[in-house]
C-alpha cells in the first residue's frame, strides 16, 4: 500500500477532470524505455493542462514488456521514490491511474526498473489554481454491471447513469471481465466526443480493474468497448467532483 495524497476540507488544490488526452507514447516517440533508465514526459503547459498545474492524473501503460518489471512516476528527477505506479508483464498490456505532482518545468519522471517497455501517458485531469472542483467521496456503489443487463459487443458504447446530479466529474473502479480477446476501455461524459486515448487495457481470461477519474455529462458517463473483443463492464462509483 502507497500513499499518493490526501483530500482535506478547505485546503489544497481543486481539480479539474479532462476527456482522456494523450501526453505522450514511447511507441511513436523516443522508443521503449530500457531497465534502469527513465524518461522525462512534458505534463503541464499542454494539450489544455495549465503551465500552473500542481499535479495531474494520468492513466499510465505498459506495453511490448520483455521482462518482469515496475516502473515508477514522480516529480523530482533527483528524488526517485521506492514505491511503484505500474508493474508491466511481458505479453500483457497493464494500465493504472495515477497521481503525480508536478516537476520541474512541468515535467514528469517515469522510471522502469528492468527490461524494456513502452510506455503510454493519458492525461485525464489535474489540480491546481484553475481547478474547479471539490471531492465528494462515498462509500462504494455499483452503478452498473453488464454481466445483467447484456454484454458490450466490440465498437459498443454503454452509457452508466446515476452520478450525482451537478457532479462535472466522477470518481470510478471500472471492471472488465470475461474478455473476449485483448482491448480497451475509454470512460468519458456523456455527450462529448469520444476521445482516441483509454482507461482500462483488457485482456481476456482476466478480470481487470482501474481507477478512473473521468468528466460528466447530465448525471451519466460513456464507457467504449474497443474492437478488440467483447467485455462485461462493472461501473462503481467512489466519489464525485461538484463546482465549488
């Protein structure tokens, strides 16, 4: 268990939820990142990320792994913690959401301990000055859950109602299970366009959750089943962002 920060009544740094946004992706750019070596990834100060910007939240994955490995994401380059953010398997794709404040000149540090992975960098919001939202957290509820109401064909979009209303943004553990064939999963509001970048890699004969922190639109999120296969899909809420 790592403890990557803290809400607090009247204190510290609204936030502001964004559509998933791709910061970068060593598969076009840079190439994988070899075992004890790091990469340095530009977080604020782009694609509508304020230059300002406290921390952001990211979902990060892994991808072409050749061995057991973590890798680890953090502000200061000269200050690399022992905890971990993501541990890449070969012949998986593996994400997770994480947290990191922001570096020198808005700038991130991933760090992978062994062999060599690619990596993906999905900005999906951020604190700071400019944040406009407070959290509300709740005690986990499932909001839903195909597995009763039909599974999402590939290419499928289902809508999951129930956030709170005025909610801009919702806080989810979003489950894929009995895949068909490997994939993905973007969560995003309800009648905006929907974004290239994902949430949730999948992969079929595992069930495989993430952390999602993702906008709202009139009390309802979008969640896309790539053309990968088809996936049942657990939605359950943790918490919400409201003006404030």
């Amino acid at each position: 268990m790592d403890f990557v920060g803290y809400y607090q009544p009247n204190a510290g740094q609204k936030f502001s939820p964004v559509a998933p946004t791709r910061l970068a992706d060593t598969r076009t750019s840079g190439g994988a990142v070899a075992g004890g070596a790091t990469r340095t990834v530009k977080v604020a100060g782009v694609k509508g990320i304020p230059a300002d910007a406290k921390a952001v939240a990211l979902n990060l994955t892994s991808t072409g792994t050749t061995s057991d490995t973590y890798v680890t994401a953090y502000p200061d380059p000269a200050k690399r913690p022992v905890a971990s953010n993501l541990n890449p398997e070969p012949g998986k794709d593996k994400s997770n959401q994480v947290i990191v404040p922001v570096g020198p000149d808005g700038t991130i540090t991933l760090y992978n301990n062994a062999g060599k992975t690619d990596l993906i960098v999905d900005a999906v919001g951020y604190c700071g000055k400019d944040g406009e939202a407070l959290f509300t957290p709740v005690v986990p509820k499932r909001l839903a859950d195909t597995r009763t109401t039909g599974k999402p064909a590939p290419g499928a979009t289902t809508t999951v109602p129930g956030v709170p209303a005025g909610a801009v943004g919702a806080v989810l553990n979003l489950t894929a299970t009995e895949t068909t064939a490997p994939g993905y999963l973007t969560a995003y509001g309800f009648g905006s366009a929907r974004p290239e970048a994902s949430s949730r890699n999948t992969l079929p004969g595992l069930t495989v959750p993430n952390h999602v922190m993702t906008p709202v639109g009139d009390g309802k999120v979008s969640v896309f089943n790539s053309w990968g296969g088809s996936s049942h899909v657990i939605t359950d809420l943790l918490g919400y962002f409201t003006q404030g």
